[in-house]
C-alpha cells in the first residue's frame, strides 16, 4: 500500500521512517535517507497539496 492511499485511509499527518543500521553500510544508510527527503518526498507533498487544493 503506497503512503498516499494509507492517507487517504488513515488521514495521518506525520510519517515515521525506521532503519535498521546493522544491515547497511553508513554510506548507503545515509544515501537512503537522503533519497527519501530529496526525491520521495517532494512527490508526496505535491501529491498531497493536489488532493487537498
């Protein structure tokens, strides 16, 4: 189930993201999270404000 259809079920605000930093080196850790702020979620914040606006 992607992020934005468990908002439209849940109507959550907040995401909390848990890794698991014994599986991954500290540099592809890091790229992950960087990935996430940079790509993942500017799509999820103009998916969002299209739905609410």
């Amino acid at each position: 189930m992607s992020r934005v259809a468990q908002h439209e079920l849940f109507g959550h605000q907040r995401f909390l993201a848990q890794f698991s930093v014994g599986t991954l080196p500290h540099l592809q850790l890091m790229k992950a999270i960087e990935l996430l702020g940079t790509k993942v979620a500017p799509v999820v914040k103009k998916e969002m404000a299209s739905r609410v606006g």
